[in-house]
C-alpha cells in the first residue's frame, strides 16, 4: 500500500498554513480510501481506523472552519471515489456533532469509528453506484441490504473488538423505534448513538451528487431530514448539527440578496450573515478575483453546486476557501 503521513506528524498550531491543510485533508482521504478499499492487506486494522481518527481529529482542531469547508466541496463536486469521501465526510460530522452534544468519549469514539468503516464490505460497490444511473440489480439489491451485518462481521475478522463500534455499524440504517444492545447500556445516552449515524449517513449522502441525481442543497438536505420525521431523536440531532455547522456551512454555496452568488467560508454571528466570497456578481459575470465580505447581507437561498453554475474548478474553489480563511482569521 502507498505510503501516507503518520497522523502524529500533523501539526496542531492554530497558525497552520491553508495551503498545508488542504493537503494534509487529501492525504488523509487518499489513506482511508486505500484503507477501505484493501482492508485485509492492512497490518493491525483498527489501529489504523484510530490512526485516521487521531488524524482527522487534529486537522478539525487547526482549523474547524476549514475542515467543513474542505469537506462540503469533497462531497458537493464528485461522485468519483464517493465511498473514501463519504466515509470522512461522515466521520468529521459525527466528531464535530459529538462535540455539540457532548458525548460521552466511549460513544463518540465508536460512533467516530463506525462512521469510518460502516459500508466497508461494499466499498467497489458503493463507488460503482455513484456513476451508476440503472436501477440497482437485484444482486446488487442484496449486498446492498446485507452489508451492515457483512461490514460488522468484515470488522470483526479485521480484529475488531470493540463491540459498541461494531454495532453501530450493524444497525446503520436503524429507522424509529430502540433496540436494546448490550454495548450502549453502560453510556449516558445509549440511543442517540445509532441515530446518529444514521442521520450523518443519510445527511451526507443527500448532498452528495450521483451519475443519477444532483445533490441536493446543505439547507434542503437539513429540511428533508427533519421535516415530518416522527422518529423523536433526529428532531434532536438536527437541532444539534445545526447549532454545529450552521444551515449555511462553509464549503456550500448562497444566493445572497443582492442576487450575487458566493461561496460561505465562515460562519458568523448570525445564521443568515456566515462570511462569504462572492464568485459572481448580481449581473452573472464571474468575478475574476473573489470578493472577501463578512458584510455581505442577508442569504436569499442555498444553493447546490450544480445550481450555483461556476467554471472553477475543484482544486480552485478549495484554494479559494482555505485562502479567505487565512484572510478572515487575520
């Protein structure tokens, strides 16, 4: 397997260059996705998945603006390599949502973790299914129903031991109702985990792209999760992802009032006025330098990345935010 960083090396200052943390972020999803993609070829496995973990873990701490940002493009521009980006992407989220909800370390270590590796026995599949526009086959039908329990039982043979992690992973797609599973019994908030993971999953995958579908806004993503849901924990823990990132997060795209289109970078004060940089002017001319403003006015609607309709391209708009950051944190 190609050689990554060690996550000890990745530096904690808050000083950090931009430049330096996008590319600590593409060597951390470049690792995983060889991790879940060759999983028996990796020596001590869950030691690796705690590698990630302590890395991504870092890389928040420097900069947690900048780590939404970087991974709101990941998901919003690309289908291709989707299961590496869609694992980090619910990763970070699960980390960051354990933090605003306090969890206790047990849970959000497993949760963490689960998040990492919860498709991993349909990693190609997963990958092929994003560029796939044909409707699932019924072989694909079945791996796609079984690969909770065949990812738990993959973990396991990976020498896995943890057992809430392993039944996290299990019941992913748990929907409303509780079971009762030993492992959470000992934790303060045994419930809420698998919830969570499922609205994470759920969350991410829907504004994500596919071959067959444009994904959906940050703000529409959020609405269709809560909206008219009965089960009572993801009124929760939709609460709590938006006090967390905000229904404009950085790294999605605006209309703002003035009809110009940007790029949030920040969140503000105000949920309606996060720090933005202005792509596009009211008139539809593509700025040709972005326009930094924590001033901008009211947001008018989300947008999607296919709505927003800007010629830069990926690496573009990730140096466009990491840069604004540097601006904005002075």
């Amino acid at each position: 397997m190609p050689h990554s960083p060690h996550p000890t090396a990745v530096p904690l200052s808050h000083e950090q260059g931009g430049e330096d943390l996008l590319g600590l972020w593409s060597d951390l999803e470049s690792g995983l996705s060889m991790v879940l993609a060759h999983p028996q070829a990796v020596h001590e496995f869950p030691r690796k998945i705690l590698q990630y973990d302590l890395w991504m873990q870092a890389l928040v701490r420097a900069d947690a603006d900048t780590a939404l940002y970087l991974l709101f493009q990941l998901a919003s521009t690309s289908s291709v390599g989707y299961s590496a980006s869609h694992a980090l992407v619910c990763a970070t989220l699960c980390h960051v949502l354990a933090q605003e909800m306090r969890l206790h370390p047990a849970g959000r270590d497993a949760l963490v973790r689960a998040a990492m590796t919860m498709n991993i026995a349909m990693t190609q599949l997963q990958d092929e299914l994003a560029l796939q526009t044909e409707r699932l086959s019924p072989g694909q039908r079945q791996i796609v129903d079984r690969h909770p329990d065949d990812s738990a039982l993959l973990l396991r043979r990976l020498g896995v031991d943890d057992g809430l992690w392993l039944e996290l992973v299990g019941h992913h797609h748990i929907e409303g109702g509780s079971a009762r599973l030993p492992a959470w019994n000992t934790l303060a908030q045994p419930m809420q985990l698998p919830h969570i993971l499922a609205t994470i999953d759920r969350y991410a995958a829907m504004i994500s792209p596919r071959a067959s579908r444009s994904g959906r806004t940050a703000s529409d993503s959020y609405g269709a999760l809560v909206d008219g849901r009965s089960n009572p924990y993801v009124a929760v823990i939709g609460q709590a992802l938006l006090r967390a990132i905000g229904r404009f997060p950085p790294g999605s795209f605006v209309l703002l009032e003035s009809g110009e289109t940007a790029v949030v970078v920040q969140n503000g004060r105000q949920a309606q006025t996060p720090a933005v940089a202005v792509l596009r002017d009211g008139a539809g001319t593509v700025l040709k330098q972005p326009r930094l403003t924590a001033q901008a006015g009211h947001i008018r609607q989300s947008l999607s990345h296919e709505q927003a309709a800007l010629p830069h391209g990926y690496l573009r708009l990730l140096q466009i935010g990491v840069r604004a950051r540097k601006v904005f944190k002075g």
